[in-house]
C-alpha cells in the first residue's frame, strides 16, 4: 500500500508541476528520496526498540507495523502536501522574480560610462 500511494503521489507532483511549467523530476526525486529515508529511518528506530532479529519474523513484523500502517500513510500524506506547498511557493517565487526584473534599470553599454562609484 505504501508504494501504491507513493506512485499515487509522484504522478500528481508531476502532473502539478508540469501545469506549473517547471521541471517535474526533480520535485519527484525529491519526493521519492525522502521517503524511502523515512522508511529507512523507521526500520532503524523499529530494529533497536524490537531488536533487529525481529525484523526477519514475518509474524512479529505484523503484529509491529499494522498498528503503524495509518500513521506511515498519514506522513505520506503530510509529505505530498508539504512538496505541493513547495511547487505552489517555488513557482510564486519565480514569478516575483520575473516582475523585480523589469524594475532595475539596465546595464550601461559601451558608449555610456557606469558613474555609480560616485554614489
């Protein structure tokens, strides 16, 4: 279930920043990387509060992550929306720096001498 909404989650944060005009995979690795951390992250704490021969029993696995299962699904969630904030922001971002660009005045050329160290 975790992989199904992991690509559940990846095609959206590419459909969303595809629509959004930047490029989508870098926002995916992203998504993807921090996950599979977290994951990771979780069999560690997981392995030294059980201990780690309990990682290799099947039963005992189940009886450890079921009750873990809604919480995982709700981080995944919560990091889906967290990197949808971060595309929205990022392409605000790119906008306000578009706009500030028309508001500085251009670069002296080579007939017209730049005085600004008199300033």
């Amino acid at each position: 279930m975790d992989l199904i909404l992991l690509v559940v989650f990846s095609f959206a944060i590419y459909r969303m920043a595809a629509d959004h005009n930047i490029t989508p995979w870098k926002w995916i690795v992203r998504y993807v990387a921090v996950s599979f951390v977290s994951i990771v992250g979780l069999v560690f704490v997981l392995g030294g509060i059980y201990g780690f021969n309990t990682l290799k029993d099947m039963v005992a696995m189940e009886k450890i992550m079921m009750p873990l299962a809604p919480f995982v699904w709700l981080f995944q969630f919560i990091l889906f929306y967290f990197f949808r904030t971060r595309i929205i922001r990022y392409v605000h971002d790119l906008d306000q720096i578009d706009n500030n660009k028309n508001n500085f005045p251009d670069t002296p050329g080579k007939d017209q001498k730049d005085f600004s160290y008199f300033r």
